[in-house]
C-alpha cells in the first residue's frame, strides 16, 4: 500500500553538510520506495509530523556482533586476545543452545530498532541453527540485515570447544548457512541477506581462508571480516604471511566490492588504494577502538582519499548499542587524535593535523557511509531509495529562540535515544511506533 508522510526531514547527503528540508510531502510505493519528495504546502497526510519532530533516514551499523549482547557493557578489562578466550567465546559458545539463541535475539533486535538501526550487520556464532534463527528474528522484527555465520578453525587462535572442526566443515556449513538465510530472508536482494563470515585471520586456517574466499566467488555474497584491528592482530598476519592483513586477505579472494572490514585501524597507504579500486571499505567502530585498537582510525583521511566508511558499534567490544553515540564517539576520537593524548609530548608533535571531523560527517558515516559500503539503496530521503527512516521527537533538542537546525540535528544525534524515537520505518514499513 502507497502511503504519504509529512515532516522536517534532516540529512548528510555529504560529509560535512546537513540537508534540512522543512515540511515535505514523502511518497512511499508499496514496495517500500520513495517514489517522490516535494514541499507539503499544507497538504494532508496519511502519518503527519509537525515542527515539534525531525525524520532522519535510519543508521546503518556495519559491524555487530550477535551473540555478545548479554556481554554489553562488560568485560572491558582485558586486551583483545583475552578478551576473546576469557570472556566473549564462551558467551559466544552458549549460543549451541538455540532456545537461549532465539531468546537473545528477541530482546536485542527490537532494542537495536528503538535506538534508529534499520540496518545491521551481523557475526552470528558458528552455530548454524542459531544463526538462522538470528536471521529469522530479522525477518520477524522487520530489520534490514546482513546475517554471518561465523567461521573458524584454527587450532591456536581459537579454543577446542568454540571451533568448527576443520576447514572442510566450516566452508560447508558457511555454505549451507547461505541457503537457508537466503530461504529465510526471501532470497538475493531480499531484505536480510547472508554474509561470509571468516572471523579473522588469527581464527582460521589457510584452508579455510581460500575455501571461504571461493565461496564469495562462485555465489557473489558479501564478505565481512575483521582487519588491521589493533597491533596484537595486525602484527600477527604480519609474522605468519610477511605482508599486511588487507594483502593476506587479498590473496585469498577476500578483498572484493563491498566487502566489510571491521576497524582498519593500522590500514597502510598502499591498503588503502587497494581497498578503493576493489570497492571494499572499513566498518569504522570508535568506541571499541578506544578499548581494543590501541590507536584512532584516521577517518577523515581516509573519506577525503575515497575508502568507503560506514560506523558500527562493535557490540560488545563497542559497549554502547547506539549508532548515534557512536557518532558521537567519532567526533570525539577524531578530536584525540588531531590534538594528542600524551601531555609530556610537545604540542606539535602530539596528534595528527587535520583529522578532526565534526557531526554531520559521522552522520554521514552511520547513513550514507554504511549504505554504500555495503551496496544498498538506503541511507538517504530520497526518490529511488528505500524509505528507511526514524522520527525523534525534538523536544529535548530544541529550544526556541536558542537552537537552529544546525545545533538540534548536533544535539539530537549525540543525545537522541529510544526515548525520543517516536517512529521507526524499514522498507516503507512501520517497525516501531510509540505514538499515542
Ligand atoms: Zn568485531
């Protein structure tokens, strides 16, 4: 069914710029798409938003992690590898039970839709079951998503009874897992997808990395992966295959158009180039970076060289579940970085000039960044694009006489929480309504 939506729309078409379009008129087809946007001019609507609410296209979160939702907020003590054994692959592990799967999912996926995310992209665990029903509660929920089982078999990097047991079956269930997310979600193009999930080098073996990277070829699926994360991983696939980890992962036939790689915090120049003439991009996670990464990733530097760069929140090595404080977090880490954290170092010698980034470009990041790292039609209000989008209630952001567009939309996305979104849409479709 076509319906029609009045309201202020507020968007980053492009880094650093917000859009704001006072009073349209939105036309969404039944298949969910914006067919056409115009100026209201008083016209009535089928849902009408007045001065005191914005619409913003939903945020995309391009790295989640399924599994450690019960783990948010937590375990934030330990560096990367620890972390892993001591606290995240047993959490991850609970989920061979698929009952306390499903019942993790179901908490989860409405909460991450009250805080705006109509996209996410998720590792599953290694358990088929559970990961389909991960897909299933997507499904269900009206989440777009891109759904992972999680593959990894190395006999070091993982422990004995978190693992599949050899490369052979890990490439068969991952391939297995494929059709049924495609027979869940509908299909390819569908709505919730499946995604290629080798965790990352340090967890799989040689011949699981080229078993997964013909599994991209010959069904055109995405990849996501994890890459230059901290100096613990990135020094690692060093020392095993002498190169860096976006050429190791090359190698393999990972590296492909679209291809989400979590972090990059160590990404070199020359990996850089290589990811733009691929198309593969970073899922940028400032917040899990500020306990995991062991530095900041220069975002600005590298949206101004082309690298595609959406935002995720890293659930729950990120410990926060909003993309929109995550935006927050970009900001504030692009901030450290430009001006140093070290107060015995000189101030000219203490941070990276140029790196600062402010508001509208991590909104940018979380929407229009995320979209076209992983190739979908969202991210902006627009005619050919889905209808995508979220409604907050302005009262906490804007004060008359004090606040204008620019400082509401700052405002909102550093503080706006599933107190203040009233209305949530996925696909033309209405996911979440606290309306009365
Ligand atoms: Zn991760």
């Amino acid at each position: 069914m076509t319906f029609t939506v009045r309201a202020t729309i507020l968007q980053t078409p492009e880094p650093g710029q917000l859009d704001v379009r006072e009073e349209q008129l939105i036309h969404v087809d039944s298949d969910g798409t914006i067919s056409a946007i115009e100026p209201a001019n008083g016209a009535p609507a089928d849902i009408e938003f007045g001065q005191s609410h914005a619409l913003l296209p939903g945020v995309i979160d391009t790295h989640i992690h399924a599994p450690q939702w019960p783990q948010l907020g937590t375990g934030l003590d330990l560096p990367l590898d620890k972390w892993l054994f001591e606290y995240t692959f047993p959490m991850e592990a609970r989920c061979a039970d698929l009952d306390f799967a499903t019942s993790v999912w179901a908490g989860m996926v409405p909460s991450l839709l009250a805080t705006g995310t109509t996209t996410a992209v998720y590792y599953g665990s290694v358990h088929e079951p559970a990961t389909a029903a991960l897909a299933q509660a997507c499904v269900d929920h009206g989440q777009r998503a891109f759904v992972g089982r999680v593959a990894m078999d190395h006999p070091e990097g993982t422990p004995e009874w978190y693992r599949d047991r050899s490369a052979s079956d890990a490439i068969a269930a991952s391939a297995a897992s494929i059709d049924e997310i495609h027979r869940i979600g509908g299909g390819p193009g569908a709505r919730v997808q499946p995604i290629l999930t080798p965790r990352f080098i340090p967890a799989c073996t040689d011949a699981l990395l080229t078993g997964m990277g013909e599994l991209a070829e010959a069904t055109g699926v995405l990849v996501q992966t994890h890459c230059s994360e901290n100096d613990w991983e990135h020094n690692y696939v060093i020392d095993r295959f002498g190169c860096s980890d976006t050429e190791a992962l090359s190698r393999f036939g990972l590296i492909r158009d679209h291809t989400v790689l979590a972090h990059g915090v160590f990404l070199g120049v020359d990996d850089r180039r290589h990811l733009i003439d691929i198309g593969a991009g970073v899922a940028h996670c400032p917040l899990s970076n500020v306990y995991f990464g062991d530095a900041v990733f220069p975002a600005r530097q590298s949206i101004e060289m082309g690298l595609r760069v959406g935002l995720g929140t890293d659930i729950a090595g990120g410990p926060e579940a909003s993309v929109l404080r995550n935006c927050g977090q970009a900001v504030s880490s692009a901030r450290m970085l430009q001006d140093g954290v070290n107060p015995q170092l000189e101030r000219d010698v203490r941070g990276r000039a140029d790196s600062r980034i402010d508001i509208t470009t991590a909104f940018w990041m979380a929407t229009v960044g995320g979209a076209e790292l992983l190739g979908i039609p969202a991210g902006l209000l627009e005619p050919g694009r889905v209808f995508d989008a979220f409604a907050v209630n302005l009262e906490r952001f804007a004060w008359d006489d004090i606040d204008d567009w620019d400082r509401t939309f700052e405002k909102l996305v550093r503080g706006a929480g599933s107190a203040d979104i009233e209305h949530v849409w996925v696909d033309g479709v209405s996911v979440l309504s606290n309306r009365n």
